[in-house]
C-alpha cells in the first residue's frame, strides 16, 4: 500500500524552538497562572447538575485505570 502525503495546506503542529528562562520570580507566575486555571476550571464544575458530575467521575476513574 502505497504511503500519503498530507496535501500540502493541511494543519501541521507547530514547531517551536524557543528557550524559557526561569528569573527569580517565575515559580511565583507560575502559582498565580495555576490558581487562576483551577479557579476557572471550578466555575466550570460549579455549573455542571449532579448526573453531569458523576459521568466526568466515572469516566475519569476510567481514564486512570488506563
């Protein structure tokens, strides 16, 4: 079987080749954009109904059990 090519305007991943340096204040950045991601992540839940809520538990109970 012969192998495809993608045609040439498909989505390729991004490639990226920059280098991040950590300064003195980077884990404090970090922390703030970590409690800001799960504060918006809890407003998420927060608008889920019960059986929403136990069909994302069970699937994530699924998803860890590999």
């Amino acid at each position: 079987m012969e192998e495809k090519n993608p045609h040439p305007n498909q989505y390729k991943e991004p490639h990226f080749t920059c280098e991040i340096h950590y300064g003195p204040d980077s884990d404090k950045y970090i922390r703030e954009y970590q409690q800001m991601k799960a504060a918006s992540f809890r407003e998420q839940l927060e608008k889920f109904n019960r059986q929403e809520l136990l069909k994302l538990r069970t699937m994530l109970e699924e998803y860890h059990k590999g």
